[in-house]
C-alpha cells in the first residue's frame, strides 16, 4: 500500500467551509464561515499582548513568555501593573462574530490556567473560555471548563463552571479543545466531551479572539495548532491605549517569604487590627492597625496578644487570641460516630455568632492516616482527616467537648474534611460550614440549626474551592472566596442555596485570606499572594444583584 506524506503548511488554506449550526431548540441554520486559518503569532505584528510577546515554536507551537517567579528565586519581578498576572495575546488583524476554534493545550504543572478570548472589545470587555488547574482539582481527577464574561470591574463573572467526566488532569498530557459561537451560544468540548451550552447577550458585536494564561512559577500553559473558520466582520480597531485594570494593592509589605493574614478585627469606627504571620519566619510576625478602613497599616504591641496569633474579634467588642496550650483535662473522649482518636493540632478557623456563642473547628488525623503511615495525600482511600468544632458561650472561658461536623444521623466520619476556615452565619441564625475537600470535587457543606451544638450530616457542597474564607455582610450577603477558579470569589443572596461566582485575581492563588465588612456592604479582603512575599488585598463592594471592586477605596500605590 502506497502511503501519502502529507506537509502542513503555515498559511491561510483558501477552502471554502460551509458549516451547519444546530441551536438550542434543535433548528438546522446553515452559515458560511468562509475559509480555514492556522493562527501563528510570527513577528507579532498582528497581535496584541499583555505583558512580553508570545512566541512560535516547532510543530505548531504557541508559547507564552516566562511568568514572574516568587520571592524564593531570588528573581522576582512583580508584574504590577494587571490586576491578573497573566499574560494574554489578542489577534488584532481581524474581528469575528460567529466561528469555530480548535487548538491544544498543555499544562506543564499544576497550579496554571488556560483561556480562550473571543469577542474582545477592548482589554477590558471580553467573553473567554477557562480549564484553571488548581492543584488540589487535578490531583482528584477533576476537570472543570468555565465559561465568563470580562467587564469593567476587571473581575471575570462565571456565566457556567462545569466538570467534566473522562478529560485526565495529569501534568504534560495535550488535551483538544473546541470552541463554537453562533450568535448567543456558546459551546466548548474537551477532548470530545461537551460542556452545557452557556446563551449571553452580553457583547453581540464582532470582537477579537485570543489565548490567555497564568501559572505559579514561570511556566505556564502550552498551546499549538490553533485554527479558527469564520467569516472576518467589521470591527472598531483595537486600541493598544486601554490596559487591564487593578484592583489589588499591597496592605502591609512584611516581606520575608511567605505572609499570611492571621486574622482581622473592628477595634473602631474605622480601625481594625491584623495580624500578619510569617510563616517561615514565625518571630517575624507582627500585629498591625488601621486607622482607614484597611487603606493603610502600622505595627503595634498590645498588651496579652503575640505576634503571630490568630485573632478574633467578638459582637460585644472584646479581641480574642487564639494559640493551642497544653490542657490538663482527660484525653478526648470521641463521640459514637467517631472511631477512637485524640484531638491534634490548632484551631484552623473560629467565629463568633450573634448571641455571643464561639465556635473554633478542628481537623484531625487518626493514628492509621496517611500521615503518620507515610502514605502521600494522592493516594486514594487513605485516611485523612475528619473535623470538629468547639463551642463556648462564656467567652471563650471555656469549651465544649469537640463536636463531628458529620453528626447523626451520619454513621462513621468523612475523611474527606481538611480545612474548616470558610463558616458563615446565615440571616436566619443558621450556621454554614463550607469545609474544604482532598478528594470530593466539591467542598462539603455543613449546618447547624443550634449554634453549633450540633451538625451535620456533611453533604456536596455548591461549588470546588480550597483556602477558603468567609464572611456574612449585615445585609445577609454570603461572600466565600479561595482557590479555584484562580483567585475566585463566590456569593450568595439566599442564605447559601444559590451561588455567583467571580475570578477577581490569579497572582493571589495561595488564597488563605480573611474579609471583614468595613462599613455597610463593603468588605477588605486581604490574601496571600502567589510570590511567597508580600500579602494582597482588595475592597469588595456587595449589591443588590452581585459584587464588584471598589476602587475607590484603593490607597495611591
């Protein structure tokens, strides 16, 4: 048998393509897309890129530049001027409505995200397609695709975050993607498998497409082969004047490796204090006060508080300190659903209800667990961890005996709960814990309909995400806000049972932030950065109908 050898050509394929459209309600349209194109970046002329210049390689490539590496490199170069710290190409030679795009793409580790921009207006106005890799996703085999739309806030709102089954998440595995927009509708398939449809009237002009990625360290995603079919359409040129916006500044720059906010608390009108761990340094740590609403920050000593210390602040005005000591009471004795343990470690999260009860959570490690077997944290069926909570109505005199979030009628424990930061109270008094998973694609959701005293059973919660934090604005507004998708943000106008969600950073991946509300329906942020240096923050301002930054309140940088 004679074989044919094939040579891809890099040139524009003028072959007419006539492609057939199936809409939502099943009605054929037909529509020429005119002719086929390769999309190569070449000597960049007919791109626009945030950051440095994306590059071609062998075999299809398209490669973004290399992304700032964090403090521990010793090269840190802060790419201060987006509030993303990404790095974006836009192909500005044409403008499209409707098209078809495929490509590849790679994750060369994890802790990286891949986009597709369609539709750009401006570097501000924008539809795009996300596969964000959060660590903690892909070692539990979970692929999401999401789907957002970019405005004027910077943030990118989720129209559709959606897992899909049999797409693998290992590092260094190319996955297809393909990408169809036809007036409304927007599909996306992975590897053959199809996301829901996502309908948005948002931005009907023709737009410009492009790829989009972010990465903790220098690498991030890998794209080749990028084709797209459709009919180019009149456009507004594309002004290289309009940037990304910021949102985020730096509250107090410690410095030191790695920074992590213990903790913040109302001790005024406008003043707040913090404390700022150094986790590296631990005699590095120090507690800090604002006299604005968060906009800036100076060291103090206060008398009974360590630097360092998580800190509570409580509706009658006092600021506790929390740190483990040793107890000289009986060893903990566990309840009926538990198997036979004792309680480690240190209160990972605590809040304070409205009638004054304290609550601080646990997580625990059996004896058997992966961690004091040698198992790796990867490996399924390990047990891990299970949480509990303490309870005291003195304040903080003393403590109930722990109590299983997977209460009765749950048999046995779930040792799927690892980190118990995000807990909220609702409007109607009831308690929520949104408790982050290892394996589960999704936290686990956790309530309490007496203060605490009991909880449970732990179900599947609304949405993935890991170190997390929490807040109920006055307004009865849920804001939890961790990793994935990015730095994401998600919010609740009915006491949890719905849920928007927001990617409003990348370079604040580590996430493990706190909020509080500084006045009605405002909220500081602060967060830890992807750099290992200094902390992150930004203001949020909660509306009728969702949240958006508030810029206003960002100090002069």
């Amino acid at each position: 048998m004679r074989m044919l050898n094939l040579k891809l050509i890099d040139a524009v394929l003028t072959v007419t393509v006539v492609v057939c459209l199936v809409g939502v309600d099943g009605v054929q349209a037909e529509q020429d897309w005119g002719h086929l194109r390769r999309m190569r970046i070449g000597d960049g002329s007919d791109w626009w890129f945030l950051g440095e210049p994306w590059s071609d390689g062998r075999g299809g490539l398209i490669q973004p530049p290399l992304l700032p590496w964090n403090q521990r490199s010793k090269a840190y170069v802060g790419q201060r001027t987006t509030n993303q710290d990404d790095a974006i190409a836009i192909y500005t030679a044409k403008a499209y409505t409707d098209f078809e795009a495929e490509f590849e793409f790679l994750w060369p580790k994890y802790h990286s995200g891949t986009g597709f921009v369609f539709r750009a207006q401006d570097a501000r106005h924008y539809y795009r397609v996300d596969f964000p890799a959060i660590g903690q996703a892909t070692r539990g085999e979970h692929f999401w695709a999401l789907i957002s739309k970019v405005g004027d806030s910077g943030w990118s709102e989720v129209l559709k975050m959606e897992m899909l089954h049999g797409v693998a998440t290992e590092k260094g595995i190319w996955h297809h993607a393909r990408v169809l927009v036809n007036g409304n509708e927007f599909r996306v398939w992975v590897d053959g498998r199809p996301m829901s449809v996502v309908v948005d009237d948002t931005y009907t002009k023709p737009g410009y497409v492009g790829l989009e990625t972010w990465g903790y360290g220098r690498l991030a995603t890998t794209f080749r082969d990028l084709r797209l079919r459709g009919k180019p359409a009149p456009a507004k040129p594309w002004d290289d004047e309009v940037q990304p916006v910021q949102n985020w500044f730096l509250p107090f720059p410690l410095g030191g490796g790695r920074v992590q906010p213990g903790g913040i608390a109302r001790t005024g009108d406008d003043e707040l204090v913090m404390s700022v761990l150094a986790l590296e340094d631990p005699g590095h740590s120090v507690l800090v006060r604002s006299t604005d609403r968060g906009r800036t920050w100076s060291p103090i000593a206060a008398e009974g508080l360590v630097s360092g210390q998580q800190i509570l602040g409580t509706p009658s005005g006092r600021l506790l300190a929390l740190e483990p000591v040793k107890s000289e009471q009986e060893p903990f004795v566990p309840p009926d659903n538990a198997p036979d343990l004792k309680l480690a470690g240190i209160a990972e999260g605590a809040i304070a209800l409205r009638d004054g009860t304290l609550l601080a959570f646990w997580v625990v490690h059996p004896p058997d667990s992966g961690r004091y077997t040698g198992k790796a944290l990867a490996e399924w069926g390990t047990w891990e961890t299970c949480a509990y909570s303490v309870r005291s109505t003195d304040g903080g005199k003393s403590w109930s005996a722990p109590i299983p979030l997977n209460g009765a009628p749950a048999v046995g424990q779930k040792w799927d709960l690892c980190e118990c930061t995000s807990t909220v109270q609702t409007r109607e008094g009831r308690v929520l814990a949104l408790v982050r998973p290892i394996y589960s694609p999704w936290m686990w959701e956790v309530w309490s309909d007496d203060n605490g005293e009991s909880w449970g059973p732990a179900t599947s919660g609304p949405f993935p995400c890991w170190a997390a934090t929490a807040l109920a604005t006055e307004s009865g507004v849920l804001l939890v806000s961790g990793r994935m998708p990015g730095l994401g943000l998600y919010a609740s106008w009915d006491s949890g049972m719905t849920w928007k969600c927001y990617r409003i950073d990348t370079g604040g991946l580590w996430a493990m932030g706190k909020m509080i509300e500084v006045a009605p329906n405002l909220v500081l942020y602060v967060y830890m950065d992807s750099y290992d240096s200094d902390l992150r923050a930004q203001y949020l301002r909660v509306t009728e109908d969702g949240v958006e930054p508030a810029r206003e309140m960002l100090p002069d940088q």
